[in-house]
C-alpha cells in the first residue's frame, strides 16, 4: 500500500468532514432555514435539480456563454499576449487599459455593459474582459521568456519568421497560455454567473439563482452555487486532460512556397576561408579583441584553444552573424566565396518537444521542396546513426544522441563552414571517440571550413589538421601550426600550455 498516495485523499475526506460538522453544528444553533439550511436539505435540493428540465436549459445556455467568452478571450489574449512580448511599445500602450479593466470591480463592468449590449450578451462581454487581460499578461510573459539562445540557433540556420514564431516562441509561451486558459475557464464560469444574477437573462444558472434568492429558498441558493462550483471544477479539469494531452511534435514541417537553393548548392567541394580584420570587441565591459586578425583556411579543420572566458564563443558567435556590429563590436569577416554556415553549439539548441526529423528539417524546408528537404533530412539522420530515433522527441534524447542529430542538422543544412563550440565537452570519452570518428567520416564525403573550439587536445589531435592558440587581453595571436609538425599529443599539449 502506497501511503504517500493514500495520505492526501485522507486529509482532503477529513477537512470535509470537519466543514461538514461545523455546518451542521451552526444550522442547529441558529435554527433557521432561511439563514443556513442543514446539510442534507441542500443535498436534497441538489438532487432536485436534475429533475427540473429548466435547470438543463439553464446549464445549456450558462454553458454556451461560457464558452463564447472563453473562446473569444483566448484568440484576443493570444493575438494581443503575442504583440505585447514582441513589441515594448505595444506593451506599454495596453498597459494602462489592462490595469485598468484588472482593478474595475465585476459589477461595475456588468452595469455598464447594461447600456451597451442585450441582456443575455451582456455576461459573456463581461467574462471576456475579466479573463482577456489574465491571458494576455501570461502569454506576453511567455513571449519575453523565450531563449535568446534558440533564436540564435534559428538565425543561423535561416529561419522565417513564421518558423520563429511557430516552432520557438510558441514553444516557450505554451506552458503560460495553458495556465492561463485553465484559470480564464474557471473565471468566465464565474464571471457569467454573476452577469446572470444582475442582468436576469430568460435563461441561465445565475437566473435560476436570482429567482432562488426573490422567493428566499436559501436551500436552493446554496444548491445552484454547488452546482456552478462543480461545473466550474469539472471542465477546468477536462481542459486541463485536453491541453495537456496535446501534443506538437506531429506537426507538419513547412516552410517558405517555391523553396530553392539560396547559397548555392549544398555539399559543394570548394569551402570558403575565413578572414577576421581589425576585429575590436568589448562585452561585459572588457576589452577581447583589439586590432585581431587571423584566417582560417579552406577545408581545415582548425582548433581555436584559448583560456576559458576569454572570448573564443564571442568570436565564433561574430563570424556566424549572431553578434551584430554597433560601437563595441566592430570589424570585417571576409569570405573568399559565398558562405553557408552552420553552428553546432555547446549546448545543442534543438527544439526539445520536436523529433529528430523535425529538428533537421525545419532549416531545410526553406532552402528544398519539401519531398527533397525530408528525403535529405533521412540521410544524414541515417548518416548519424540516428534512424531508428527520427520520429523520437529530442527531450527523449542521450546527451550523445543529441549530439548526433546536431551534426545531422548541419550536414543536411548543405553548409560550407562549420563552427563547432565544444561540443563534446558534456560527453563520456567512448561517446566523444564515436563521435569524432563520425564527424570524419561526413566532413571526408562533404569537406567544410571548420572551426573547432575545445580544451581537449585528445580531441584536437584526433580531429584537427591545424590548430591556433590565443591568450592575452586583448587576445591575440600565439600559435598558428599544422597538428602534424608536433611530435604527438604531448608535445601539442606542452606547446599550447606554453602559449595560454
């Protein structure tokens, strides 16, 4: 027997028997059916209900209203939730009437809405208001909450706009919509209840309650606000089940109409070479780069190893086009021929909730047709030894997995430079071996220009045909040699200790 299950059942049946008690105690002191009703005349008046075909057309119609705010509430809080955590300005000029329409009492909307609308429109325009402005603050949240990370990830890899918004921001608001719906449900059941009281439509459960309460059949008051309670309760929950149980990892992948090639043809033999000129970087308020430059060049895979910190990221970041130049980063990066690039990041920056499949083929989508784009996408799915993984969740993936379907991403994407920032570095040595021996195995059927940041000289040594060293501060420039002309991995080691 589970007693950590079996505890807070016992505990939730005991405060009701205690609320239980203290009602029956205080109705046979006050001795008044009018002022509080013993509890099992209000069951009985419960019961009641069900046998009066009124009270289902009451439900039906509460109901109907009900879910017209709620949908209306959601599509505006979405659209309006959207805007505001994309837009500042747009925030700050629906702030004040958010506020507003928070801090107005319900009553004061419903009576004003009294002179605006007809009666029975009147609670579901008053649930509207009370639940759109709770939606929209937790969607604009939502928005403000998304990786600045993954959209860099999407910048490099061309994502539309469309794609953005689809597959990164709408990933990171999902959790605060679903709050905010589930909560909204439960305000509008309560909301629409109460327009009914002041308004008195034909038909409704605030209807039935305002008769209740003109003929003093206290019983049947408490009776049908039991009823709403219950209501209330049982579709939150069952919208609860539903957003919970939806899942958007079978979404079709699609992307801009008439895909083509963009960059020129992928998997081209001739890769660009780098050059970085007069490259001046401060962040954080320290200087990294002053007057540097250095070139990489085509098809070598290079290492690029200096002290953690220092600005081996940031440098990688500015050749990818992730760091914009302003007054504190400045400089040129010159590519002997068109360049397409693609980054394997230290931490991966693959859509979680989204297959393996999925997150290969969203870049692509932009550059194919769809048929080639999933065909190509297999391949290097295949490639990775990840076939058997394609339609899994990346969430589902080892850390070495997750690695793979990296690399299938940026071989698929067809580029001719590639960035790698440690990216075996959270790997066990098998994991990082295996890897290795596949990374050769693609880059020997589909040579790129690789840049390769590690601290693992196994690592450099196993992969890289040359290999730059930069310390200082500013960094600058220390080694700048084959792999091949050190006499093995020691002397690579003792000369890079050397120079940081």
């Amino acid at each position: 027997m589970d007693l950590k299950r079996i505890k807070p059942a016992v505990i939730f049946i005991l405060s009701l028997l205690i609320i239980l008690f203290i009602w029956q105690a205080l109705s046979f002191i006050v001795k008044s059916e009018l002022i509080l009703p013993d509890f099992f005349t209000v069951v009985k008046s419960f019961a009641g209900l069900f046998e009066d075909k009124t009270f289902y057309l009451a439900v039906g119609a509460s109901f109907c209203r009900v879910l017209a705010a709620f949908f209306l509430s959601a599509a505006v809080g979405l659209a309006l939730g959207v805007l505001c955590g994309l837009s500042r300005e747009i925030q700050q000029l629906l702030n004040f009437p958010i506020s507003f329409i928070r801090s107005t009492p319900v009553v004061s909307l419903i009576l004003i809405a009294v002179f605006w609308f007809r009666t029975t429109t009147i609670p579901v325009f008053a649930a509207f208001l009370m639940a759109t402005p709770v939606i929209i603050s937790s969607v604009s949240q939502g928005i403000m909450n998304t990786s600045p990370k993954l959209l860099d990830m999407a910048q490099v890899y061309g994502f539309s706009k469309k794609q953005k918004l689809l597959y990164i921001y709408f990933d990171s608001l999902r959790p605060f919509f679903t709050g905010s719906l589930i909560s909204s449900f439960g305000m509008c059941w309560k909301v629409v209840a109460a327009g009914e009281v002041l308004v008195f439509p034909r038909q409704g459960l605030g209807t039935l309650l305002q008769s209740a309460r003109i003929h003093l059949e206290t019983q049947r008051v408490m009776a049908l606000t039991a009823c709403i309670v219950v209501l209330s309760f049982i579709f939150e929950r069952v919208l609860a089940f539903l957003l919970t149980h939806i899942h958007f990892s079978s979404a079709k992948i699609r992307g801009r109409t008439g895909n083509l090639i963009q960059h020129g043809e992928a998997g081209e033999p001739e890769c660009p070479a780098i050059t970085v000129k007069n490259l001046f970087m401060e962040r954080g308020g320290k200087v990294l780069y002053r007057d540097f430059e250095t070139k990489f060049e085509s098809s070598s895979v290079t290492a690029l190893i200096a002290s953690s910190g220092t600005g081996k990221t940031s440098l990688l970041d500015y050749i990818s086009s992730i760091l914009k130049t302003d007054d504190k980063i400045n400089g040129t990066v010159e590519f002997d021929r068109q360049p397409e690039i693609a980054y394997i990041f230290q931490d991966g920056r693959l859509l979680e909730n989204l297959t393996v499949l999925q997150n290969v083929m969203i870049p692509l989508v932009n550059k194919f047709d769809e048929a080639t784009a999933k065909k190509r996408a297999g391949t290097f799915i295949n490639k990775c030894g990840l076939s058997e993984k394609a339609q899994s969740p990346v969430k589902n993936l080892s850390g070495g997995q997750k690695q793979r379907a990296c690399l299938a991403r940026s071989f698929a994407y067809g580029c001719n430079i590639l960035l790698m920032d440690e990216p075996f570095n959270s790997l066990d040595l098998p994991s990082k071996i295996n890897l290795i021996q596949l990374l050769k195995s693609l880059l020997k059927d589909d040579p790129k220009t690789v840049i390769f940041v590690s601290h693992n000289i196994r690592e450099i040594s196993l992969l890289c045909d040359k290999v730059k060293v930069l310390s200082g501060s500013p960094l600058t420039q220390k080694v700048n040699s084959n792999t091949a002309d050190f006499d093995g991995v020691d002397a690579l080691e003792r000369a890079v200790l050397q120079n940081l």
